[in-house]
C-alpha cells in the first residue's frame, strides 16, 4: 500500500501561471481532502471531495482556485495565475467512506509551490 | 468556529526527560482528535487518534488524552530521544454539518537534546 501520493513533491512557477497539483489517495479510500500551510501557520482546510463531487469547498479561495476528483484518475488542485501569496505547502488526505471518525485521516507528504 | 491552541509553541528539552504537550480546542463536538508529527520539509505521520467516545489512547512511548468537556487533549512523550525532535501538531475533526475536515493547531515545536 503506497499510501497517500502526492506530485510534484516541489513545484516552481512564475506568477501568472498555472499549477496543477495531484493527489492518488490510500487504495481504498475514497474520501480526499486538501489543506494548506502557510509559512508560520498552521494547516488549514481548502476542500473536501468524494469522487465526482465536491463535498465542501468553504475554505477554497473564491477565485483561481478550483479541484476535482474524477471517477477515474487522481484529485487534482488547480491554481490559475499564481501570486506569490500561494506559495506554500499544500496536503491532501484521505479517509474510508464515513471511516474519518474512527480511522482518522492519512496525509501525503506534500506538494511545496513555489512562485517567483 | 472551531479553533485550536497548541501550547507551547516551543519547547528544548534534554534527552531522557518526560514532557507534555497541550491542545485545546473551542467547540467540544468534536468526533475525534488526531495528533501527528511533522519533520521539517515533511508530510504529516499520524501518532494517535483519539475518538470522542475514548480518553486516552497509548503507543509505545507515547500517551494522549482527550477531555471533551474542558476542551482539551494533551500528548505525553516518556523517555524522550533526539529523533523525538518535530514539530507535533493537534488537529480536531469537528462532528456535525460543514466541513469534514480537520482544525489543526499551529504546533509544538520540539527540540531532544542529546
């Protein structure tokens, strides 16, 4: 079991561009969630996605941001035109259906962006 | 909203010695509370997790307690080792409509001097 699988595990961009970054979730499970931590900051939650659908989104900016979890493939966080405000590491997690309570949640090690 | 405080934010301490590291949280619906490890540069290593139904949970050198009704969880490290150094975050998985995500403190930043 190769767990949680996050890439690029580092990603540089210009300001501007675009970043797309993917996560395979823990086989079996198919409950995917994105955080991000900010410099000095704790993680905070982004979105929370079965496949096909978006179960949450309240801690998704409202704009150039957007995720997916397709019926096939992995998760995918897109950044459209990128600020040097979004560099950071972002996490994406998984958990068994409506197993997070008592299996909790397992983490990717992360993607870090880095916009110059 | 759920918010989650980590106390200390920092801590150096010699090898050998037992320490605590505190976590409250505001709003006790919680359906659970998870306790990882973070290495610099790192992804996140779950540690514990501690279901609303339970008090405590134990692996190996580590203890972590959890008290709904004051809001507060605390992991217990015995016997600490220079690979102990981390950074231990607390994170609540509130129950309830809205997100089913995690609210993570900011951590503990630990320091095992050999």
């Amino acid at each position: 079991n190769a767990g949680v699988m996050q890439n690029p595990r580092h990603l540089v961009r210009r300001r501007g561009q675009e970043a797309r970054l993917r996560c395979s979730p823990m086989k079996g499970h198919s409950h995917v969630y994105w955080y991000r931590q900010l410099p000095e900051e704790g993680l905070k939650f982004m979105v929370y996605l079965q496949k096909e659908n978006i179960i949450d989104e309240s801690g998704m900016p409202k704009e150039r941001f957007s995720a997916e979890f397709p019926k096939e493939g992995p998760s995918i966080l897109r950044i459209q035109q990128v600020v040097r405000g979004d560099s950071a590491a972002y996490f994406c997690a998984s958990s068994q259906a409506q197993g997070a309570a008592n299996y909790g949640y397992t983490f990717g090690s992360g993607t870090r962006l880095t916009v110059v | 909203k759920q918010e989650v405080t980590q106390i200390p934010a920092a801590l150096s301490v010699p090898e050998g010695e037992n320490l605590v590291l505190n976590c409250s949280f505001t709003d006790s619906a919680i359906y659970n509370l998870q306790w990882f490890r973070q290495d610099p540069g790192k992804g996140l290593t779950s540690l514990l997790l501690i279901q609303s139904s339970q008090r405590e949970q134990t692996s190996g050198r580590l203890n972590a307690s959890l008290d709904k009704s004051s809001g507060r969880s605390t992991l217990y490290i015995a016997a600490s080792q220079p690979g102990d150094s981390a950074t231990y975050l607390c994170a609540a998985g509130l129950s309830g409509g809205g997100a089913d995500g995690l609210t993570f403190g900011k951590g503990t930043h630990l320091i095992i001097q050999p």
